[in-house]
C-alpha cells in the first residue's frame, strides 16, 4: 500500500502550527493594547491539496488564501461541501481572468491596477444580482514602481474609482512588507494610507498585512488580517 503523504509534507503537525499562531497573535494583539477578536488570521493554501484545507477547515479554520485564480477555482470546487468557507483571492490578478474570480472569493485583497478594478466594476452579466465584493486595494510600499500594488500618491483616485462601483465594496487596504526594510516601519505607512481611505469611506478601516514572519509587526500597527502560510502549514510542495 502506497504511504499516505501527510499535508505540509511528512510528519508536519498543523493543529500545533495553527495553535502556536493564534497564541502569537493573540500576545502581539495584547502587546498592542488590542482585542484578538478584532483580527482575523487567514490562512494561506497556496501549493497545498484541497485535502489540507479540509485538514484545516476540521480545526476550526473558515478564512483561506490563494494567490492564484486557477488553483483558488479548482480548490473551491473540491472543497465546495464546507460550510461557512471563506475564499480570499491575495495574488496578482489578470483582468481577464478577473471577473471569475468573483464565483468563488468572499474577498478579494489584490485590488490595484486600473484594468483589475475595471474588470471588476460591472456586475457579473450572469449573476447581476449577487452582492458586492468585498474588496482591498493593494497597496505597493516599495519604491520599485514596477511591482504590485497602487502607488501611494494615486490612492485616492484608485480608492474613489472602487467606490464609483456597484459591485465592489472598499473594505480596506492590503500591502506586503517590502523585503529590505523593517516591516514595522513599512507597516506604519500602510496605517497612514488605510487612513487616507478611511476619509473617503470611514467603514474601509480593515487592514490586510502581515504574513508569517511579519504578523506580530503588522499587528501593532493596526492589521485586522493577517495572511500566514507557512508558520501553519509547513513548507510549501514544490512550487509548479
Ligand atoms: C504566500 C503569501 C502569503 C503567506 O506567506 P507566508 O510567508 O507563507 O506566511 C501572504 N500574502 C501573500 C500575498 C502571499 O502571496
């Protein structure tokens, strides 16, 4: 009989991973004067099985993260029997492929360029009746313009043209920490600029930063969702 591989790769306890980050965050949530209640902690599939999701889905996880939209879709469908379930689409996304995103993702955090947000703007011609989408702007704290992300000095005007849309609805921003800074100071901007959205739409206050080795950092600067992979899941199989 051919061995079962367990997920995260052999031997990897996800119970005491995921057991192990809410502890973590629930001490920088106290460290930072906050309620562990008011951050959500999703956890972060990509290059796992749909088996790993059901693994989690089991320990009392309801909020997953994929980075793209073919994996995200097929995990979707696999996994379609879990009630209360929740997509949330964090990588870079084409805007042809933009709009089917939307069958599945409760959220999605990866809002930047102008043909994203256009292709998520109209209502999906074959379900003009679902509810809006739950969005983030992404915002790029590099000072490589080349990378993903809104440009601070255009997050108005990216901001205003989500909140023009009827079938998006701004929750907030989203941004990773860039490599060769200290995360807390990156994250510090990003808690500026969630501000700058806040006075154009006061109820787009969530923040969505911080990943396995940065949530602590992004906690203390006010993230309400954390996106963590590794620290629960074990290394990540071969990336395809
Ligand atoms: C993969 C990924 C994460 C999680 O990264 P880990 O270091 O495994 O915690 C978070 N955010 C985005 C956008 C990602 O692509």
């Amino acid at each position: 009989m051919a061995l079962s591989v367990e997920p995260g790769g052999e031997n990897h306890d996800l119970a005491a991973g995921l057991a192990r980050i809410n502890a973590g965050v629930a001490d920088a949530a106290r460290a930072a004067h906050r309620d562990p209640a008011e951050i959500t902690t999703i956890v972060v599939t990509k290059f796992h099985p749909a088996s790993l999701v059901r693994d989690l889905y089991a320990l009392g996880v309801r909020d997953v993260g994929e980075n793209r939209h073919q994996e995200a879709r097929a995990k979707a469908e696999e996994t379609s029997d879990l009630e209360g379930l929740r997509w949330n689409f964090i990588g870079q996304l084409q805007s042809k492929k933009a709009r089917q995103v939307r069958r599945y993702a409760a959220a999605v955090h990866s809002l930047d360029r102008e043909s994203v947000i256009a292709a998520l703007a109209d209502p999906d011609p074959d379900y003009p009746e679902a509810a809006p989408l739950p969005g983030f702007l992404q915002i790029n704290l590099t000072d490589d313009p080349g990378r993903g992300g809104v440009n601070p000095a255009e997050v108005e005007a990216a901001a205003t043209r989500v909140l023009e849309s009827a079938a998006l609805d701004l929750r907030g921003v989203m941004a990773v920490a860039p490599l060769d800074e200290e995360p807390r100071v990156a994250f510090a901007r990003l808690r500026e600029i969630s501000e700058r959205v806040r006075r154009l739409k006061p109820e787009a206050r969530f923040i969505s930063a911080g990943m396995s080795h940065d949530y602590a950092a992004a906690i203390a600067e006010g993230a309400t969702h954390l996106r963590i992979g590794s620290a629960i899941t074990g290394k990540r199989p071969e990336q395809r």
